[in-house]
C-alpha cells in the first residue's frame, strides 16, 4: 500500500508498514476490492472502530478518558510509590488512576516481552503554555502552539511544554495512519473485504520500531472487540486475523524478529487450530482459514524447499523458527479444514485433504536436488561435452568432491535442526545425493564402451563417494526402529565394481558376435544330409574358443563374470535351437477327417471305385500289387524326412558338447568371489546353459513328432492310411504296410545318431498307432467292416506292436509300447461288441457326458463332438464305430438320432 500524502499529521516511529506484492512474495489472502484504495478501506475501517468505541473512555464518550502510561513513565513522573511495583497506570483527568497488569496477557501468552521504552515513547505536548491536560479527540485539530501539524505527536520532549500519555483513540489513529479531517465512509460490506479492514486495525497493536508489539495490546485488542458486531466478526476470525498481522509483520520487517514468528506459531497451534475443529464453522471462515494458511505455508515453503539457498550459516537458526509454522499450517489444511458447499455432491461440495505425507521429509529431497542442480548449472560438467570423454571424466571427479561437501554441510548444518522432527534426516539427504550423482553417473557410463585411466578414476572415485553416503545412512539411522532398512532400499548401488568388470569383458562382446554371424548364416542355408549341420560345429568351436581365452585374461575372475559369459552363449544356442526345430506342425500331415454317414447296405464299393478314376483298379489288382511289391520291399523316407533325422542330429551334438562346455566352466578357478550385486543366475539353477538345454529338450521332442508322423502319413500313406481295409478287411490287410515300415525304421536308425534313435522311435510308434486309428474312425466311404472283421484286425495290430518291439536293440521297451497300445486295443474291442451293445453304451455316457440324465422317448441327444481323444469310453468314438459298422440296426439308429446321410 502506497504511502499516503494526507497522513503526515503523525510523525516519530508510530508508523505501520502496508503489505505490497511488489516488495514481498508473501500474497494477501483476503481478496481486493475494485474501485477502491487502500487508504479508503483504511481509514473507513477506523471509522467503523471509531463508532463502535465512542462511549468507550478516550473516544470522547464517558466522563473521564483513559490515558496510557508506559512503565518507565509512571516510574519517573509519579512520586506516590506505585513505580515501585512497576506498573503501568491510566489516570483519568482529575480522577482516580487505574492501575493495570503489570505484564501483557496476549504477550506472555504468544511469548512476546515487554517493550519498557522511555516515557516520551507515547506522549503528546497538551494545552498551551503549559496549561492543562485536556484529552485531545482524535477527531479534532492536533494542532498546539508552536508544533507542526505534521508533528502533532513527537517522540522526543518539546522544551517548555508538558506532556501527557496518548489516549487509546490517538495510538489506534496514529498507527492507522489516519487523517484527522476523514469523512469516508464505510463502502462495501462483504466479509472478505471486512476481514481485510479488522486486519488493517489489528496492524495498530504493533509497535513503531515496526518489529515489536505495543504493551498496550491487551487494552487495543478490548477496544477492536467492540467493532466486531459493526464488522460481522466473531473471535475465530479474530484469531485469525491476529495471527495473520503477527506473521506479515515478521516478513515485512526483513524476518528480524523471531519473537514475532513464534507468535504466529503459538496462535496457529493453539486458538486457530482449536477453532478449526470446532463443528459449527461457516463456510465463510473456513475459506478464509484456507486462504490464510495457504499464503503462509506457500511463503514458508518456498524457503524450506530451497533451505540451502535461503539460509547459510550465519542464520540457519531461523528454520527452527520456520517450520513449526509451516507444519501446522500444512496439519490445519490437511486435517482439520473442511468445506462443505450446497446440499450434496452434485452443488459443490469441497474437501480440502493434505496427502503430501511426510513434510519434512519432502523438504529436505526438494533442497538437495535443488542445490544439486546448482552445483551442475555453475560447475563445468553442464558444458562438457560426454562426446570427449577426457573432460567428461574431469567434470566427474569434480562433481564427486562437490557432492561430497555438500553431504558435510547438511549433516553439520541443517540435519541437527531439522532431527527434531525426523530422526532420519541425514539419510534422506544422503539418499537424495546419491540418487542425484546417480543419473548422472549412469549418463557417462552409458557413453563409454572401454576401460581406460581416466574412467576406472570416475568410477573409483564414484565408490568412494558412495560408501561416504552409505556410512552418513548408517550412523544416522542407527537408533531407528528398522534400523534405517526402509530408507536404504531407496539407494540403489551404483555397482561401480561390476561396471568395471562389464567394461573388461568387452573382449567377449565380440565373440559373442561371431556366434551371432554364426547364426545369421544357418538361417540362409539348409544343412545338406550330413551328420549333423556344420553351422553348429562352427558355433560350438567359437564357444569353447572364447571360454578358453575368457579364462586367460589377466582380471580377477568371479561367479558374475562367468554367468555373464555363459548367458551370452545361453541366448545363442537357444536361438540356433529354436531355428533347428522351425520345422513345421504334426498336424499338417495328419489327413482331414471325412464328413460322418451311415452304411448302405446295398452299396457296392467297387462300383463306386470304377466310377472314381477312368483306370479302374480291382480288389484283386490291388491284392496283386501288394503282392509285388512285398518282395521287392523298399524304404519310402522322402528327402524332407531325412533331412529332419539331420536335425534332430545336430539338436543331439549341442546337447553333448554344451555339458562338456558347462563342466569347463564350473572347475575354472575363481580369483575373486562374487559381489552378488546383480546375479542373473537362477538360485535353483545347477546349469549355466539352462535355456539352452532346455529349448533343445523341447526341439528335440518337436522334431521327432514331426518327423514320425510325415514318414507315416505323407511318406507311407499309400502303403498305410489310403490302402489298409479300403473295400474289405480281409484283402486288404497289414502285412504290406509292415515291410515298408520297417525298412523305414532301419534307414532311421541308420541315420540318427544313438541317442537321437529312443525318442524318434517312440513317435514313429506314437504315428502308426493315430494312424491305424484313424483308418478305423475315419475311413471314410471305403471302409466297411462287419463284426467278423475283429480278429483280423486285432491280429494285423499286434503285428504292429510286435514290429516295433523287435526293431533295434533295445530302443524300444515292450511295456512302453503295450502302454500306448492301450487306447487303440481298447478301440478294437469296441468292433467286437454287437450294435444293440454299442447303442447301448453310446447312450449311458452321452448322457454323462452331456448331463442329462436319463434320456426320455422322443428325446434326441446331441452329436458329441469331436475331440480327437478317441478311446473306448469316448461317444464319439462309439458314434464313429456305427458309422462304419454295416448292418440294420446301426443304419436306423444313426438315422433316427442323428439324421446322417447314407453313403452314395
């Protein structure tokens, strides 16, 4: 507020300082006005005082005025003995005087002390020729013989004229700073306005020196009560208000007076927090609580969030002084305040909620990182370029040692102050740096690929710094409850030793390239029918080559480094695995099934077959040729086959030669033991190539299935699959099919390696069997076969189980091979079983599976799915076994429940 003109009729130190955002950063919480000026709403503020006091003694009302003595003046001026006791006293002119407290209530209750200026602190010259001790109005002229009208009160004696203590009216008028010709009236009546007003009245109770409170306040303070029934004010706005004076006047007077601070602290811990929990608040107030308290706090803050910058040595005492304030502010807003607005949700309702946590803690991680980013925006390391790697490890080493100063100063400092409100200050500032060096740490390393002099100084000298860290955590949190295990999960290591040993190990970066090259060319090229494929002895040599010289280099060796290696080599041969068994899926091969009907019994297959093709084959012609073709019996494995057998060779030669690599790595010496920082290694691992070895397990299982089941359904479909049982089931049985087969089974042992020959003649076994199957099941319209047909069946099928039991020595385990017989017998035992039989059991599990239950005269049950999964206990299976079977009662039964057609 602008210093006003018309008020110089007070002179001397009774002065008050107007709040002005130009000079000050702390905002005005109570809202403007438009239209008018601050010297309008000030002096109308007096005037609503000035009305509401007039009875009051002093203001021209009432018999007699008060007049105010201080302490030193009645001492010195009155000889009855009272002085004695110290106390101030009020004469009224010709009558009693009025002996008051000897001490100020609100002083000693905000701990504010006694001012005990010199008499002349507050006297005015009276009467002329020094006559009389008329009161003075403060309405009229202050005018006296021989003095300005611009020094109507003076602060030194006038030679030769009396003096006498200021009336309550003058003090008010001369701290308000008001003229004595004023006629303003009161213009608006809003509360925010007239909060602003009381505050203006409240500023007279502070003293001329502009950073103490008159001794006077309790008397003032009596006489502002009387305008609050005029200003709509009641005592929490009151409190408020107080409050607010004491605090703007500590910020405008250069924050020279703690006494002033611990005041506004004591008002807002004790009345205006007690206040603000009372449940009748308005609206009004609570709003304006916010204002207030939201100006203070922000003020505050902006010093504790930059603590470093705000405050050095000489005054670091005032953070004592500061956030105590700041920390009930933050608890009135978070805790007590609510607004409520309107009837419900939907008209306005406002809550006012603190989340911010621990404040303390806050502000010491928003001052280190704002000192830390000082230190990088004036120190050299913001204009090195990391391009030149010389200066960007200068810029380091410098930064480490400014770090670690700046560590020292807020553990000598500021952690001894701010420890009363968190036991665990100086780790979080340690915490704060060593993430802040951290990032940037991280940026240079991510710019460096070789270990050279200058680097291994960074990174030493990064060590240093934070085990300098980790020590100022561990002293300072070493009485927590946790023991300070909570706040050093927030220090990620910098791992600066294994950084170094990252660096060291470039060398085999390369060679894991080679193995990556290896790689790339394996994809571009099929490996001819060779043992195994020669890109896998490549990689394998590169392999071994490298763990031989990785032992050779002169660098301690730890647990760390050799999984790092090891991993590296892992995802190779895991990926070269991966494309090994890039072959295809089973299923590809496995024919589609036909679409389900019923036998006709009056179809002639052969009819049919001589329509089919314009060269007709007989069942006779067809017997014939199997006939030929049995003894002159060749293997029918495509080149597509045998280049699988390739595969699963080569599969089996990573397989030997990883465990023969794996062994020279776990008897290699260490010369140094492992940090354990950032083991990768599985703790339940005993491999080093665990995704290796098991990505291969897992080709190798692929690769068989594949491979059996292209040799059974694509290379010996015409001797199997589209041959065995077309037409009838007597000329047209196994025994063909069994020589090809095993001519295939000899040229598969010849070519696989011996432990690749177990598992690819278990899914040769595996794909003969879906295969019979599925002749049986899905044969389509060629197939018919009669109760008659089961013991050629079951003969032709345990020929099959014999085959495989007698080819190779040892591969294959007879009750292994009677244990994946089970389901096809149990399929065959079903086309023994009469129709009504078959119906029957078709019935009962339909109805288990479908959950129905007992199935009803005219109820249908539902077609079951196929699944694939066929078994004796399946419906579908049972279904597909009518289907084929040729005779009445299947006929009409597949009829009535399912309406399939008849075959054509």
């Amino acid at each position: 507020m602008a210093q006003d003109s018309r008020c110089h009729s007070f002179s001397g130190t009774l002065t008050t300082i107007s709040i002005d955002a130009a000079d000050t950063d702390l905002s005005w919480p109570f809202g403007e006005l438009k239209g008018l000026d601050k010297d309008d709403i000030r002096e109308t503020a007096y005037e609503v005082f000035f009305t509401a006091c007039r009875s009051s003694p002093g203001f021209g009302g009432g018999r007699n005025a008060i007049n105010f003595y201080s302490n030193h003046h009645h001492q010195h001026h009155d000889g009855d003995g009272a002085a004695g006791t110290g106390s101030p006293t009020a004469r009224m002119g010709g009558g009693p005087v009025v002996v008051m407290s000897p001490t100020s209530r609100i002083k000693r209750a905000l701990g504010l002390k006694m001012l005990k200026k010199s008499p002349t602190r507050r006297m005015s010259a009276v009467g002329s020729s020094g006559a009389g001790t008329a009161p003075v109005s403060p309405s009229g002229p202050l005018q006296h013989g021989g003095t300005s009208p611009a020094l109507g009160f003076a602060t030194v004696p006038v030679t030769g004229r009396p003096r006498r203590p200021l009336t309550s009216a003058e003090i008010m008028r001369a701290q308000m700073r008001v003229t004595e010709h004023s006629d303003n009236r009161l213009r608006k009546t809003l509360m925010r306005t007239l909060v602003g007003q009381i505050v203006i009245t409240f500023s007279a109770c502070v003293n001329g020196d502009e950073t103490l409170v008159l001794d006077e306040v309790d008397e003032l303070v009596e006489l502002i009560k009387k305008a609050w029934s005029a200003l709509g004010i009641n005592r929490p706005i009151h409190n408020l208000c107080l409050a607010w004076v004491l605090f703007q006047q500590y910020v405008l007077t250069s924050q020279v007076e703690p006494d002033l601070l611990y005041a506004t602290h004591a008002m807002l811990s004790t009345e205006v927090a007690n206040d603000a929990k009372k449940p009748d608040r308005e609206a009004m107030y609570v709003k304006l609580l916010s204002s207030m308290l939201a100006s203070m706090q922000g003020w505050a803050e902006r010093r504790l969030l930059h603590y470093h910058d705000y405050f050095q040595r000489g005054n670091v005492f005032l953070i004592e002084n500061l956030l105590p304030l700041a920390l009930s502010a933050s608890k009135i807003l978070g805790e007590d305040v609510t607004i409520t607005e309107g009837a419900g949700k939907d008209k306005g309702d406002t809550q006012i909620v603190d989340s911010s946590g621990d404040r303390v803690d806050h502000y010491i991680r928003a001052s280190v990182k704002k000192a830390f980013a000082k230190i990088i925006e004036t120190g050299s390391y913001k204009s090195t370029s990391l391009q030149v790697k010389d200066e960007a490890s200068e810029a380091l080493l410098q930064l480490a040692k400014e770090v670690e100063d700046l560590a020292l100063r807020e553990r000598e400092s500021f952690s001894p102050i701010l420890k009363k409100w968190n036991p665990i200050v100086s780790s979080v500032a340690a915490v704060t740096l060593h993430q802040c060096y951290g990032a940037v740490l991280k940026q240079y390393i991510a710019g460096i690929s070789t270990l050279n002099n200058e680097t291994v100084a960074v990174l030493q000298s990064a060590g240093k710094l934070e085990k300098f860290l980790v020590q100022m955590l561990v002293e300072d949190s070493a009485d927590c409850e946790d023991g300070g295990k909570t706040i050093v999960r927030e220090m990620i290591p910098y791992e600066v030793d294994s950084v170094i040993l990252k660096l060291m190990k470039q060398w085999f970066v390369e060679r894991l390239d080679r193995g990556k090259d290896c790689l790339s060319r394996a994809k571009d090229s099929e490996s001819k029918l060779e043992p195994y494929a020669t890109s896998a002895a490549e990689l394998m040599k590169i392999a071994k080559e490298a763990v031989n010289d990785f032992f050779e280099i002169p660098v301690g060796i730890t647990d760390d480094l050799i999984y790092d290696l090891a991993e590296g080599f892992d995802n190779i041969f895991k990926d070269y695995t991966n494309l090994v068994a890039a072959c295809g899926s089973k299923q590809s091969y496995v024919p589609t099934l036909p679409p389900l009907t019923r036998c006709n019994r009056d179809s002639k297959f052969l009819k049919l077959w001589k329509k089919a093709a314009p060269c007709s084959i007989n069942t006779e012609d067809m017997h014939q040729c199997g006939v030929s073709d049995a003894h002159h019996p060749r293997p029918s494995t495509s080149r597509g086959t045998q280049r699988l057998y390739i595969r699963l060779n080569t599969l089996h030669y990573l397989l030997t030669h990883l465990h023969s690599l794996e062994k020279n790595l776990a008897l290699a010496p260490r010369t140094t033991p492992s940090r354990g920082y950032h083991r990768r290694h599985r703790i339940n691992s005993s491999s080093y190539f665990e995704l290796a070895l098991a990505s291969i397990q897992t080709a190798c299982q692929h690769v068989s299935e594949v491979a059996a089941y292209r040799l059974i359904f694509l290379d010996s479909n015409s001797v199997f699959y589209d041959s065995l049982y077309v037409a009838d089931v007597e000329n047209s049985r196994i025994r063909h099919a069994l020589r090809i087969i095993k001519q295939n089974l000899s040229l598969l042992t010849a070519i696989l390696i011996d432990g690749a020959q177990p598992l690819a003649m278990r899914e040769v076994m595996k794909a003969s069997f879906e295969a019979f199957l599925t002749v049986l099941l899905a044969g389509g319209c060629s197939r018919v076969f009669y109760r008659s047909d089961y013991p050629m069946i079951e003969e032709d099928f345990a020929k099959l189980k014999r085959t495989f039991c007698t080819c190779g020595e040892g591969l294959m385990n007879e009750e292994a091979v009677e244990k994946e017989a089970e389901i096809v017998e149990g399929v065959i035992a079903l086309m023994s079983d009469s129709t009504e039989k078959l119906m029957e059991d078709f019935s009962i599990l339909a109805c288990e599976a479908s959950g129905i239950g007992v199935v009803g005269s005219g109820h249908n049950l539902p077609m079951p799915p196929t699944t694939g999964r066929w078994n004796r206990a399946d419906p579908n299976t049972i279904v597909r076994v009518l289907c084929h079977r040729n005779d009445k009662a299947a006929n009409h039964f597949l009829k009535k429940a399912f309406q399939l057609a008849k075959r054509r």
